[in-house]
C-alpha cells in the first residue's frame, strides 16, 4: 500500500509571511487541518489548525486590548510552524507513514518527491485507506485464527480458503501475539464458510471467531 494512492494531491500551501489570520481562514474555508509552508519551492515547514488556534488571540481574553489582539492576528505563518518536518515519499509504504506519525506524534506528513512537494497524507487518510482495505467483501466474514510461527500453517490456511472456493479478500497478521503464536484476520467471501471454517479445525488451526458482516 503506497502513499502515492492515498495521499491528497490538491493541496494548499501557505508562505512563511502568510498571516496567522489569513492560515486561520483558509483552514475555515477548506475541509482540511495542515498547511504546508512553502517558500521559493522548498518546504520550510507545516502549520496545523492547533498551532493557529493557540496562536490566535483570544476574543474573550480581557487582558489585551483591541490593537494587542489585531498585532497578534498578523503575526506570522513562520513563528508557530513546525521546521524541517517530517517527510515522506509517494512510494513509501502506509505503514511506515503511520509508524512515523506515531512516533513523532503527528497528524500530517507532507510528500516529497525530488525535493518537490507534491502531496500531503494524514491521519485521517491513512484510517480511510486500512477501513477501505480491511473491510472486504460486504459479504463475507471475518475469520480470526491462531497459528505457529511455521509457514506450513500459513501454507495450509491458504490451501483451505482455495479448496473450498472461498475468495480472500483481506489478511492481517500480528506475529507478536504470544512467543509461540501469531494471530491471524482473514476477510473471505464465499458460499462455503461453515466448510471451510470445520477444515481449519481439523487441520489443527485454532479458530479464535467467526464474525459476518452485518453482526
């Protein structure tokens, strides 16, 4: 799963002397939450609606007085930004991206490609992208299985979803489940799913529930 399918192209970058105010409105404006401030072609940096909404004064603040608040509202773009950001590829994996954003804590990652901005990904793309991916046939069920960390399981799983025409739509692994186990999602559609879950049972994989779509 690659950045370049999910990332939104038709972005909006601001100049490090945008004004705090005129971010504010083109976030008001747009359906989106990060700017990315863009200078001569070379991304400086990436404002979020949170860095706006703290550096925009209050209008309830009773300590700064009408022109206080006006100087405060034309500060600049390049005072709250966040420089040198983290950054991504249009091939780089949605994993990755996700593993980054977690790690630094952040919502938006601009995409870069030879040094050009050409798209930004965020949190709320990449959700978008593992529902989309993850969510299969709406006909189907979701069987989750526990298996050793020997392939030939795996091998056979597959082999079982093929003998009884079961079309497999999606498949999730976490290896780390127990020292000796890795659990297993898989998404099938089909019109044998009872078969084809007793053959899992006798072929000695445990099999955790059965989910269809619609429970």
């Amino acid at each position: 799963m690659f950045v370049k399918i999910w990332m939104q192209q038709d972005i909006i970058s601001v100049s490090s002397n945008t004004t705090i105010a005129e971010a504010d409105r083109l976030l008001q404006d747009h359906p989106f939450r990060h700017l990315p401030v863009v200078e001569h072609g070379e991304l400086l940096g990436i404002i979020s609606g949170t860095d706006i909404t703290r550096a925009m004064p209050s209008t309830i603040d009773a300590s700064l007085s009408p022109e206080d608040k006006m100087m405060l509202s034309q500060a600049k773009v390049s005072m709250f930004m966040t420089e040198s950001p983290v950054t991504t590829t249009p091939l780089a994996s949605l994993e990755s991206v996700a593993l980054q954003m977690s790690t630094h804590k952040i919502g938006a990652v601009p995409v870069l490609e030879n040094n050009t901005l050409v798209g930004i990904i965020t949190e709320s793309d990449i959700l978008r992208a593992f529902a989309e991916i993850l969510s299969g046939d709406s006909h189907g069920a979701r069987i989750e299985i526990q298996i050793g960390h020997d392939s030939l399981e795996l091998y056979t799983m597959i082999d079982i979803c093929k003998q009884h025409k079961m079309s497999l739509t999606a498949i999730t692994v976490y290896r780390d489940f127990s020292p000796d186990q890795q659990l297993i999602t898989l998404r099938v559609s089909g019109e044998r799913i009872d078969e084809m879950v007793d053959a899992l049972w006798d072929s000695g994989i445990k099999v955790n529930q059965v989910v269809m779509d619609g429970s």
